[in-house]
C-alpha cells in the first residue's frame, strides 16, 4: 500500500490556500504539479509562478488540521500558520494565524526538559561541599 502525502497550493502573495489535496493512502499514485493545475479548478488558467506548494510529510499537522478553524502559508516565512477558535468567545473572530499548536507543544515539552536539567544541574552543585578540605 502506498502513502501519497497532502501538498497545499497556496498564493504566493496572500499566503492563501486555494487547494489540500489532502492525504491518501491504498492503490494511489502521487501526481505532478502539472496534474494538479490541470485538475483541480482553483488552480486551472492561474499563473503557475504565482502559485506555492507545500509538501507535508504523511500525517504532519493531522491533530492541527483537525482541530484548527482556518490555515494559512506565511508567504514571509513560507511555513503553514494555523487558526483555532477560541472556546471562550461565543462571537466569531477574526482568524488570529500561529506556528501548529502541535509545533509549540513539542517546543515546551524541550524547554521543559531543558529546565528540568537546568535545576538538577544547579541543585547538584548546591549540595556538592565546598572545597576540597571538608570546610
């Protein structure tokens, strides 16, 4: 069985997603460029050099693509920003885009190990005994 992973056709200029190919996976082939512009309509008559695309590895960013409200491609950074609703606010809002919240969770958890280090390593030198003459 075969993986084709999701590739994002996004303007170049907005940062706006025109088309998710979305993941698949069995008897499938992956498609060229060329394919997707002739097959899928938002990119059909656009002017390919205007048109970016980003290939996301099998399976990354599922969690953020199923619980955001929106995405984006930074067209600055050219990395995908994602927007979640806020479950406090019963208006809607206007999309506020972020790094993948599964990106930020996996920083904290190594700055946490990083900390956790930080005060072993400090804790270590505070009950080592000074000096080496027992004083």
């Amino acid at each position: 069985m075969k993986r084709v992973e999701r590739k994002i056709y996004y303007d170049r200029v907005t940062g706006n997603v025109l088309v998710n190919t979305g993941e698949h996976f069995g008897y499938v082939r992956e498609t060229t460029q060329e394919e997707d512009f002739a097959t899928y309509r938002a990119l059909a008559g656009r002017v390919p050099e205007t048109i970016g695309c980003l290939q996301l590895d099998y399976g990354q960013y599922a969690q953020d693509f199923a619980e955001c409200n929106g995405y984006r491609v930074n067209p600055e950074t050219l990395k995908l920003e994602f927007s979640y609703s806020d479950p406090g606010k019963t208006e809607p809002t206007e999309p506020v885009y972020r790094k993948p919240l599964s990106v930020k969770v996996d920083e904290l958890k190594a700055s946490d190990i990083e900390n956790k280090q930080a005060i072993a390593e400090l804790t270590m030198m505070i009950a080592a005994p000074m000096g080496g003459d027992g004083r």
